[in-house]
C-alpha cells in the first residue's frame, strides 16, 4: 500500500491516487485507456462511491448472481461457475470485478446471437486491502450475461474449512462464508460493494453425508444437490454458504434452528424466543420481508457473535449459556432484517447506518420481551465499554461517519458505530418521543426499503422528516456533532441502569475491605449483574489473595458463560492474577470469536506472558478462521517460536 499522508489530501483523492497504479497495472492494450481511467476516478470523487470496490457499477451494475458450485472437501476448495446478469447504464464494453485470490479458468460471455463466446480478461496485480480487480472485455455493447468458470485459493479470507475434528460430531468436514465487509470477493468474482444490490440462485454441489445451507430459499434436488433462489435484491456481503452435518428444528412455522445433531437441543432451547422477536420487530417497524428466519449455530471459531445474512442468521455457539442471557444476539442479527439488510449502508464508511440502528433496534427488542430493566443494564454495559475503548482508539476512529482513508473497513472496525451510534438513536428518541421517533424509523425502513444509502441520504431524510418537521428540538449543529465530530457530544445523557446500583455499592464495601467476600449478596444476580461487578473492578494492583477468594467463592474461572469469561480473565490479566492461565488457554484454544479472544491476546502480549501467549496461539492458530489469523498473526510475528505445548 502507498502510504501518502496529507493533510490537504481528501480521502477520495487519495484513494484514487492509490488506484491508478494498482488497478490497471497489469492491463493489455485493449484495456481501458488511461482516460477512461481518469474519468472513472472523477465520478468516484464525484459521488463519493465505495472506495473498497474496484467495480465500475455506476456504468454498468450486477442484477443477478448465478451460481453452480462444487463443495469440495478433499482440496478445501469451492469451484464451478458463475453467470451473472448485467444492466447496462452506459452504453460501454467493459466489465469491472472484484476477486481476492481467485484462480479464474474462463470467461464466456452471451452474444447477440445467443452463443456464448469466449472473452479476453485480465486480473490485475493483488492490492492488500481491494484484492484484485478482473476485468472483462467484451466485443458486444451492452453484453447481458457473462460466466465465469473459477475455483477458490488454499485459505480464502471469506471461507473457513475445519477438519472433523474441528466440528461437535468429529465425523465430517465443516465450511462456512464469512462475506462481509469485502470477503465475498474471495470466493465469488462479484461487484463486491454494499451499494450494488442483487438477487441470486445458486445449485450446490457436495458429498450426500453434508448437508448445505445458504441466505436463501432452500430446496433438496437430489441426495448431492441443493437449490437455493434469493429473489429480493440484496449487497454482495449478504450471500452466504455453509456445509457440514446439519439437522435442523423448528421454532415456529417460519423459524427454526440448523445446527449439529449434538448441539440442535440445547440451540432450540437457548433460541426459543426468536419468534416472539419476529413478531415484536415486524409490529414496531414493519413487516418481516423475508419469508423464513432461521438460525444456524456455527463451530466455535465462527469470527464474529453473529452475521446477519438474510433468511438465515449465522451465530457463534458461544452465546448458548443455558440461560438465555446472551439472546441479545438474536434480536441483534434479526434487527439487521430491518437495518443493513433492507436498508443497506451505501458505502462501509456508513456501516453506523448498519450497526447503529441494528443496536438501537435490538435493545427496544430486548425491552419489549423482557422488561425495561433488562435493556437498561445491556444499554449501560454496551456504554462502559465504548468509553473504555474510546480511551485507546485512534479519534479519527470515533466519528460516526467513519474516515477509513484507503484501510480495510475490518482494520477502522470497532464498538463506535454500535454503541455511539445507537447513543445518538436513542437521543433523538428521547427529544422527539417514542411516538414520533418510532413511526420516523418506521417510515425511514419503508422508504429505503430494498435500497442502499448513505450517511448523506440519512441526515436529508432525517432534517425533513424529523428535524423540520418537528422545529427547534434538535438542530443541524447538534446532528453534526453527533456524525461527523470525534468522541461523544458534550450534551450526551449516559445510560444509567439502577440495577447496578446495589452492585456498584457492595463491590465498593468489599473492596474498602467492609465487607468480606463470604457476606457478598449474590443470590439474585443476573449475568448481566455479574458483568457489571467483574467490568467496574480496578484494573491494577488488587490484591491476588483477595481475586483468589473471589475465584473460589464463584467460581469464574472455568465458568461456560462466555461473557463472564471474557471478563473474568480480562480482569485476571490486568492485575496479573495468573492462576487463570490453564482455563484461559482452554477458551482461547476452543473460540475463534474475535472479541472474546483479541482483546485477551492484547494483554497478555504486553506482558511477561508474551511467550506463554505465543505458544497458545501457535497451537490454536490452525483451527482459527482466516480473519482471525490475520489479526493475530502481526501480533506475534517478531522471531519464530517453537510449536509446542
Ligand atoms: N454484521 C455484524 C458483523 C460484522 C460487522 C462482520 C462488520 C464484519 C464486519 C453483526 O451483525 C454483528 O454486529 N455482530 C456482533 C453482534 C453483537 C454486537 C450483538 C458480534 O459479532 O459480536
Ligand atoms: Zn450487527
């Protein structure tokens, strides 16, 4: 990557200084020329488009993807064709697509005759963030179908193949995609930008032992193919695949759960409530537009808590606790049906549009269904966190409307467009009432509806439909402040549950030494409760005799709620309390869930542990999922360490 650093440089300028070298590095003379390459960078800057994608969509755009993929379990590899249709809005011959790590085979296209046609096309020199852009020239103007016959590199950034020991069962190979922000591009060439919508149907073929699921409708065609059709028109980041062995249970009549046989009990149980959710959501903001809704439960290295592809929301098994205290995932990814994947953020610098509203969403869910207090305690733990991570991120990283300066979106990524985000949403609940404030996001979810916006788009929507049209409650200035400045506005009003008030007030006694760990009254703690009492205690010099009272008295270490794992070790490591170590390297070993896991990493990589963490790491590393490696691995790329216990 170039690193040009101006302060006079507009981020979009940059960005195209970036590409002209980058992009059409390796073109054939029959490639574009280097005017049309200017051009294609003005209207970049024009209509500040994604910067992530190399696709010249706004000449030519993606209406459908077409797939027919083998799952090939034996190369970990996926491969087959792909034939996506175009709508032409210029007349042009060229083609501009997304690809990381591709090997593509041919390209055909579809002639005015109705042949296919073998096509010339180019892959240009691989950039770090983007990957690298396939371009296609046609002979024909305006070509409606080109296909591509391609199959998928060793670790694909979008894909993680896992060994069966690496499953529940232990008896069959699992694969799952993780596309967004801009990983679909590694295993489909795509036009690989969330402002870019389109249907698609994909005939899959695997091994008759796995079953396949996709963000799709799904139907069996024999004992080794399955069809999927996605027919509203969705982001590229939003196609989705997994396989493995899957069974599936029912919630209700449009919801159930696919997981694997030994996990599909406890799943149905813990999730039980996702119809209540559906129901809750569609009433507020409108109906469910997606037909089905259904969970899939994921091995444990899953990267992410969830992700919200359509039709079938992929979760991390890590939040099944037993007691469903960690559901708040549910009504998070099920949000997204309203915010992300109805209304899509235009460009990944607008992922707040995604995040923010998905966040704000999700706890009105979580009060209707289980009370005020409930959603409070989320609101005021979700707070303390983004405050503490305010504390070490970069202030560019603290704006809403993101500034990502050529960075991958997964490097800006962080808790500012959830949490701030949805500070700012509830704000505006709070000056304009639920009452306006909910049929505004109503009418906001009906008017995008199926389309992707910007921050923009947002705020014009938002003055003449909130704003203005009820006067001189919240101004422009304030809405500014909100969007585009660093840090929280000075006028925030922080959330406060007073259910942490009696917590807050015995840890204080116990640790003034007022009270001893045995007079503790812990009887009616919720999780949430717990997190409050580990998340506020001091982050250095408690006294190790006293953290080992704790341990013995409630046993953290060890304990199967991974939250509260999370933060016990998290509190164990900043006061060096090390008797954690043997079941920290259990949880690191066993999740891949890159929030439960980077952030103890980062720790312990700034301590005496570095070598203990390196060795952790090295032995988890080959079950960890590529994104996960990725952020790991520059942690501890200093001089090879031996791989060994
Ligand atoms: N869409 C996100 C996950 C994501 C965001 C992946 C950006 C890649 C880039 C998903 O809906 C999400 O927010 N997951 C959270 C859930 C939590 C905040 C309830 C997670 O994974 O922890
Ligand atoms: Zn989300």
């Amino acid at each position: 990557m170039l690193s040009l650093r101006h302060p006079l440089l507009s981020s979009a300028l940059l960005f195209a200084l970036q590409l002209l070298p980058n992009a059409y590095a390796n073109n054939t003379p029959n490639a574009l020329t280097s005017k049309l390459a200017a051009t294609l960078v003005q209207t970049e800057i024009q209509q500040n488009q994604d910067a992530l994608t190399y696709a010249n969509y706004t000449e030519v755009s993606v209406s459908h993807v077409e797939l027919a993929l083998d799952v090939d379990f034996k190369q970990s590899r996926l491969s087959g064709e792909v034939t996506l249709d175009l709508a032409w809005h210029k007349a042009g011959k060229i083609l501009i697509l997304d690809t990381r790590d591709l090997t593509i085979n041919s390209v055909t296209a579809l002639d005015n005759a109705g042949k296919w046609q073998s096509i010339p096309f180019t892959l240009a020199k691989t950039d770090e963030v983007r990957g690298a852009a396939l371009t296609i020239n046609f002979t024909e103007q305006n070509t409606q179908k080109v296909k591509i016959n391609y199959h998928t590199s060793d670790n694909p950034s979008g894909i993680q193949w896992l060994t069966p020991e690496q499953t529940q069962g232990k008896q069959l190979p699992f694969m799952f995609s993780q596309s967004q922000a801009i990983h679909a591009r590694s295993w489909i060439p795509l036009q690989d930008t969330p402002a870019v919508r389109q249907t698609y149907s994909a005939t899959i073929t695997a091994d008759k032992a796995i079953t396949v699921v996709m963000s799709a409708d799904r139907k069996t065609l024999s004992n080794t193919q399955t069809q999927f059709t996605m027919p509203q028109a969705i982001p590229a980041y939003l196609i989705a695949i997994a396989a493995g062995h899957l069974t599936f249970a029912p919630l209700n009549d449009i919801s159930g759960v696919w997981a694997e046989p030994e996990l599909i009990d406890k799943a149905s149980q813990e999730f039980a409530d996702t119809p209540k959710m559906i129901e809750i959501a569609a009433k507020r903001y409108g109906d469910y537009r997606w037909g089905r809704y259904d969970l899939l439960i994921l091995p444990p290295s899953f990267p992410f808590g969830g992700m919200e592809n359509p039709r079938l929301s992929f979760i991390t098994p890590t939040v099944i606790a037993g007691d469903k205290s960690l559901v708040s995932l549910i009504a998070h990814e099920l949000a997204h049906s309203w915010s992300g994947n109805l209304v899509t953020n235009a460009t990944w610098r607008d992922l707040w549009l995604n995040e923010g509203f998905t966040t704000y969403v999700e706890n009105r869910i979580m009060e209707d269904l289980y009370g005020r207090d409930r959603a409070l305690m989320e609101q005021t733990i979700s707070y303390s966190g983004l405050l503490a991570e305010l504390t070490e991120l970069s202030p560019r990283d603290s704006v809403l409307h993101l500034d990502l300066d050529g960075r991958s979106p997964d490097e800006a990524f962080s808790g500012v467009p959830y949490v701030k985000g949805q500070l700012f949403l509830v704000f505006l609940e709070h000056k304009f009432g639920r009452e306006h404030f909910d049929a505004f996001v109503k009418n906001y979810f009906n008017h995008f509806a199926f389309q992707s916006i910007t921050t923009t788009q947002f705020r014009e929507y938002l003055s003449l439909n909130l704003l203005q049209k009820y006067p001189k409650i919240v101004s422009e200035a304030e809405v500014d402040n909100w969007i585009e400045d660093e840090g929280l506005p000075s006028f925030l009003v922080p959330p406060n549950s007073h259910a942490f008030d009696d917590i807050d007030t015995q840890r204080q006694a116990w640790l003034e030494e007022k009270r001893s760990t045995d007079k503790l009254k812990t009887g009616t703690w919720s999780v949430h409760q717990w997190l409050r009492f580990i998340n506020e205690m001091p982050r250095i010099n408690l006294n190790q005799a006293k953290l080992a009272e704790l341990d013995k008295a409630f046993h953290f270490t060890g304990t199967g709620n991974s939250e509260i794992a999370f933060a016990w070790y998290s509190l164990a490591l900043d006061n060096g309390y090390y008797a954690v170590l043997p079941a920290l390297k259990q949880h690191l070993t066993n999740i891949g869930r890159l929030r439960l896991i980077v952030p103890l990493y980062q720790k312990l990589a700034g301590t005496d542990q570095y070598d203990w963490a390196k060795n952790v790491y090295l032995n988890a590393r080959p079950g960890y999922h590529p994104q996960t490696q990725a952020s790991l691995d520059d942690m501890f790329a200093d001089t090879p360490l031996e791989h060994s216990h």
